[in-house]
C-alpha cells in the first residue's frame, strides 16, 4: 500500500512539474529541446508554434528572447528585426533550430548601439536598409556564403571605416555605403568573380566600371586606364577630393557621379567622354572651371547645379542643347560663350547666375525654355537672333538690370510674363512685329529698329586692355574699348561681350556684339600662357631623390628634366595632373643631379623652372664597427644634405667646421662591412675641423 501511494505521488508531482513548464514556454516540442542542446549558437525563445504574429504583409513573424524578429519561409529563417542591447553582436547560425539565411530589409535599422555585427556562416543576403543609420557601427563581419548586398545596407552608418567584401558576393545594390562619412576603404577579397578593388575604391571584375569611391577618400584620385564608367554616385558626397584626373577609356558618367564633392576643385577630362548624367557635378562648390571635350554629346540636366565657384565653361562644339537647369544657381559663373550647334536652352538653364552679365546667343538657337534666366539680375542686354521663333513664360523673371533686348524675329512667340520684374527694360524690335504688339500689351518701352539708323560695328575698333595673362584657373576677362571714331560705345547700350576659351591655356578671344543703334559684330584676341614651375627643396630618401614642386593651374602634364654631374639636361619623367611629385630611383651614391620641370596643357608649354640640385650620397655604418654580434646586417640609409655633401673652403671654414660634425651626427647604424666608409668620414671630419683650427690660427697671429 506505501509502495503504491509513494508512487502515486512521483507521478503527481511529474504531472505537476510538466504542466508548470509547459506553462511558462520552458519546454516546447521534443524536437526543438534536441536541437537546442545540439547547437550552442542556437537562440533559446519561445516556440514558433506558440509565438507567432502577423505582420504587415501577412507573413508570420516569431520573436526571441534575445531581440529577434524573424520570418520562416522554407524552413529557414529570415531576420526582419533586430531590438537587443547592441553593442558587439554576433548574429547565430540559427534560431529556434531554424537556420538563418538572410538579414531582412532596414533589419538592424537606427541600432545606434550596435558596434560590431559578426554574421554567420550559412547567411546568403542581407536587405536593403539593413543596417542604416546604425551610427556607433566601426566593425562588420560578413560570412563567405554571402551572395547578396541590398541597395544602401549601410547607409548612414558614420562610424565604419573598412569594408570587406567576401569573395562569394556576386550582386551589391546601389548606395551600399551612402553617407559613411568615415570609410577610408572598400576592401573585396581575392576571388570575387563579379568584383574588384583598387586602392580601397569598388570596381567590377574586369575593372571596367567604378562603382563606389569610399566617402572618406581625401586628396586627388586618378581614375584607372580602362574604365569606360563611372557609376551613379560613385564618388557622391566624397568631401575630401580635391583633383579627379579621367582617363582616355572613359565614355560614360553616370548621374550624380560627383554630386556634392564640395572639395573638388578641378577635373582633367579627355577626349572620349559622350555621355554625362543629370546631376554629376551638382553641389561642388569649389570647381572653378571645367573644360568638355567635342566628343560629348549628351549633357544631363542640372549637371553643375549650385557649383557656386564655377565661374567659367567651355561647351563642346557637339552640344545640341542646354540642358534644364544646367547651370541654376552657379553664382560665380560671369560669362560664357554657346557652340553655334545649341537649339534650345530649357527650364531654369541659368537661373540665378547672379554674375552672368552677358550672354551671346548663337544663330542656331531656336527656343528659350521656361525660366531660363530667371533671377540673372546683373544680365544688361540680350540680342535674340532671326532663329529664335519661341521664347517661354516667365525666361528672363527678375532680371532686374536687363535695360535692352534686341528681338530681330517678325513673328517670334513670347509667352505670358516672359519679362516678369524687368522694370527698366525696353524693347528693340522691327515695326508690325509680334514684338511691338508683345510690348503694347504689356506697357514696356518699344524702340523700332526700321526707323532707327543704324551702324555696323565693322567700322567702329576694339582695344583690349592687355593680350596675355597667366592661367589662373579662373576665366580671363579684359576689359574693352570699343570706339566709333571719337566716341567710345556703352557697353550693354551699344553692344554686349562675350569671351570664348579663357579659362585654359590658349588662344582666347571676345566677341563684341552690336545691340540699339549698332548691329553686327568685333572680334579680338589675347592669350593665356602658363605659370613657370617652382621646385622644392629636393630631398633624399631611401627610394631615390624626391621631386616635387607647386601645383600650376591649366596645366594637363609636367615633363621633368635631370642633368648628372654638371652633363647635358635630358628629359627623364612625363607625370600627370593632379600629381606634383616625383621619386628618381635611378640614382647613384655620390652623383650631383639637377632637375628642371616645364608644365604643359595642349601646345602650350611654360618656361623652364630654375633648376634644383642635390648631390645623392648615402651611407650606412653601425653603432659599434668592433661589436661582431651586432645587428642582422639590414643597413638604415642616411643622407647628406647639399650643404654638408660640399667641399669647405678657407672662407667658410666655420661652417665646414659645423657640418663636419653634422655629417658624422647623420650617420646610422648599419652592416659591419661599411666600416671603412665610417672611418672614412670621421678622417673627412677631422679634416674639416683642423681646417677650421688652422684659419683661426693664422686670423688671430694676423
């Protein structure tokens, strides 16, 4: 009978202990306790089977313990949310006995406390948004089983400063690392049959494509020979650019390629490029100038947006048209000169150039778009040629120092408030033209050319105040006299100017149009040369001697020149912009070298730099030539300077003195072998210096 209620009891209390687990989620199903104790990564939660919600989409969404949120599909795991304390995360390779295949869209999304994320092997994507904003993020650690990076994963994340991309991925959406203001490199690892990296910046495989320019590159980049493309946004928001040199390969620039690079200040682009998307220089405040080649075809719109700085272009002879707000807001921009292949000038072209004070239309053009010039309020005269049929509402809005406009077409169409807030304005036009009923209607003053007598510039001289300048990389404007016998024209009363190719080294010239009494037009020419160089100091190093010098405005190339030992000067490096040093590693111990630069754009060619010489002289010893254990026999280089490399003569001895003890100071250790070279010098010094002892002897008995 004890037997048997002692066992009734055992039962009693199994039955009891099973139903309280059961009750609070600490046993689930067989299954999933096996499993749980089979795989330390795996997360403990509450049974998907008990847990699960629906979310938005309808899917059923399962939550643990630890602050995962995630979705089954196929009997693996999706990730969807990630709420847990942050810090070092180390993501399991499953949950609940589910593997974990992939981190779902905006996943780990503003965790501003995460600070590392590891992710297991076994994950094969990773969403869009996944880990933006996470701004404490400085380490990611992705598996080699992933295939997939969604578009901006790691937008916002400014803390991060390296990237690794494994081998396995094959597909990254764009803007994966937007706005990481820190990330110095993208790093794809050896493999990758889809891509590469250079130098930190993200390529294709074939390195035909630059995709991504890491945002905290600082300094001038040169674009690889090869690449054909530069992707959407590929350097976009890199503030620390200064220079981009573009190679011969290049074809395509992809929409805002260069967007908001407030650094860069110049951009080398050769013949090649046809294509430049919407946006890609929008918001680089410090450009100043930019020339395009002729094989461009296709300019996207608002291409130079807010490029503050801009304050000249020079437009390839193959453009066909001025592209909508291609210019808007480019405040520095004084002047500019359209190819005669332009047919229209769209919606906001020029809006708010508040420097551009003339502008000289082309007899090709046909239309004038919406907005074109609004807000241009230093613009004093315009001359709308014959082909000119169309002009939209509101083009020239709020130039309010427009005072003349010439319209030579009968039948031209204005639209309403074409001259919206052009108070002082007056219209010059033929009688019974649509100009003349334009300007009745809309109570502006009308000055009928039929009945004025007119004059043709051919007769009247131009005199520029100087005809050459040095290229400063800015646009060269001198100013004009333009006289009809005694009496000196008004310029934006008589005539208006335009300079064409004054920005680079060249031949540039200003063309003076006839406006009001005057018709036609004058022409001159000046020129812009190029700065001579300057040499640094030059400076030995291990690897040869360093050349460099300063930075010469226009300048596409510099050749450098070398002589040895006082022989003839030969040319020994052509080295590109954007670089302004060289290293001479063919270079002997004990050779006296001098070196000349000529900067070069096109056929222009400055004068030659004054030279530079140094004598190269190294030499290497140890601490201790009698210590026979010393060192592994590696020898750190030392080099002498001009001055201490010279010969002293009696009227320097003082300084020989000096710099003999100099030259025995500079020494470093080095191989035992050298020992007679070390010697050697202290003889050389000690020479020095009872030299030295000697001249003052003989001073002082004088």
């Amino acid at each position: 009978m004890k037997k048997g209620i002692a066992l009734l009891a055992v039962l009693t209390l199994c039955v009891s202990l099973s139903t309280a687990a059961f009750a609070t989620g600490e046993v689930e199903d067989t299954a999933a306790v096996v499993a749980a104790e089979a795989t330390e990564e795996d997360d403990l939660a509450v049974s998907p089977d008990d847990s699960g919600m629906s979310d938005s989409s309808g899917a059923t969404t399962y939550t643990t313990n630890s602050g995962y949120t995630y979705t089954l599909s196929g009997g693996a795991a999706t990730i969807t949310r990630y709420d847990g304390d942050g810090g070092a995360v180390a993501v399991p390779a499953s949950l609940d006995g589910y593997s974990v295949v992939a981190i779902g869209d905006g996943a780990f999304a503003d965790c501003t406390q995460l600070t590392s994320i590891t992710l297991s092997e076994g994950i094969t994507s990773i969403g869009q948004w996944a880990f933006a904003g996470c701004t404490g993020l400085t380490s990611v650690t992705l598996p080699d089983t992933l295939t997939e990076l969604g578009r901006e994963a790691f937008y916002g994340c400014t803390s991060l400063t390296s990237l690794t991309i494994p081998a396995s991925v094959t597909s990254i959406g764009t803007w994966l690392t937007s706005g990481c203001t820190s990330l110095t490199e993208i790093i794809v690892e050896e493999g990758n049959s889809a891509y590469a990296s250079v130098g930190g910046v993200l390529f294709n495989a074939d390195l035909t494509e630059l995709i991504c320019c890491p945002i905290g590159y600082v300094g001038d980049y040169t674009v690889p020979d090869g690449v054909t493309v530069i992707d959407e946004s590929a350097f976009e928001g890199c503030t620390g650019l200064t220079s981009v040199t573009l190679p011969a390969s290049l074809i395509t620039i992809e929409d805002s390629a260069f967007a908001d690079c407030t650094g860069l200040v110049t951009v080398s682009m050769q013949s090649g490029v046809t294509s430049i998307g919407s946006h890609a220089f929008h918001g680089c405040t410090s450009l100043t100038s930019i020339s395009l080649p002729d094989s461009l075809t296709d300019l996207g719109g608002y291409v130079f947006q807010n490029c503050t700085s801009l304050t000249a272009v020079q437009l390839p002879a193959s453009l066909t048209g001025i592209s909508a707000g291609m210019f808007y807001g480019c405040t520095g921009l004084s002047s500019i000169t359209l190819p005669d292949t332009v047919t229209a000038i769209n919606e906001y072209a020029f809006g708010d150039c508040t420097s551009l004070t003339a502008l000289v239309l082309p007899d090709s053009l046909i239309l004038i778009g919406y907005c074109a010039f609004t807000g241009c309020t230093q613009l004093t005269a315009m001359v709308l040629p014959d082909s000119v049929s169309s002009v939209y509402a509101y083009a020239f809005k709020n130039c309010t120092a427009l005072e003349n406009i010439t319209i030579y077409n009968n039948s031209i169409t204005l639209n309403a408030n074409v001259f919206y807030g052009c108070d002082a304005l007056t219209i010059y036009g033929n009688s019974g033209s649509s100009a003349k009923q334009y300007a009745a209607a809309y109570n502006i003053p009308f000055v009928a050319l039929d009945t004025v007598e007119t004059v043709d510039l051919s007769a009247c001289t131009i005199t520029l105040e100087g005809t050459e300048f040095v290229c400063d990389g800015t646009a060269q404007t001198p100013a004009v006299t333009v006289s009809d016998g005694d009496s000196v024209l008004t310029e934006g009363t008589d005539y208006t100017l335009s300079y064409s190719n004054n920005v680079q080294p060249g031949t540039a010239t200003v063309l003076v149009t006839g406006i009001g009494g005057y018709t036609g037009s004058l022409t001159a020419s000046f020129s812009i040369t190029l700065a001579t160089p300057v040499l640094a100091e030059l400076q030995s190093s291990e690897e040869g001697i360093l050349v460099s010098w300063t930075e010469i405005p226009g300048a596409e190339c510099y050749v450098l020149y070398r002589a040895s030992d006082g022989g003839a000067v030969h040319e020994l490096a052509t080295v590109y912009s954007g670089t302004v040093s060289y290293v001479d590693a063919d270079v002997t111990s004990g050779t006296l070298y001098r070196y000349q630069l000529v900067a070069i754009c096109g056929d222009v060619s400055s004068a030659m730099s004054v030279g530079q010489q140094l004598q190269y002289l190294t030499m290497t010893i140890t601490t201790d030539p009698t210590d026979t254990d010393a060192g592994d026999g590696s020898a750190d280089t030392t080099e002498g300077d001009a001055a201490a490399q010279s010969a002293a003569s009696e009227d320097s001895a003082d300084e020989a003195e000096a710099d003999g003890a100099t030259a025995v100071a500079s020494l470093n250790t080095g191989d035992r072998s050298n020992l007679a070279v070390w010697c050697g010098a202290l003889l050389l010094s000690g020479g020095a210096l009872a030299a030295a002892v000697l001249f003052r002897y003989r001073r002082n008995k004088k």
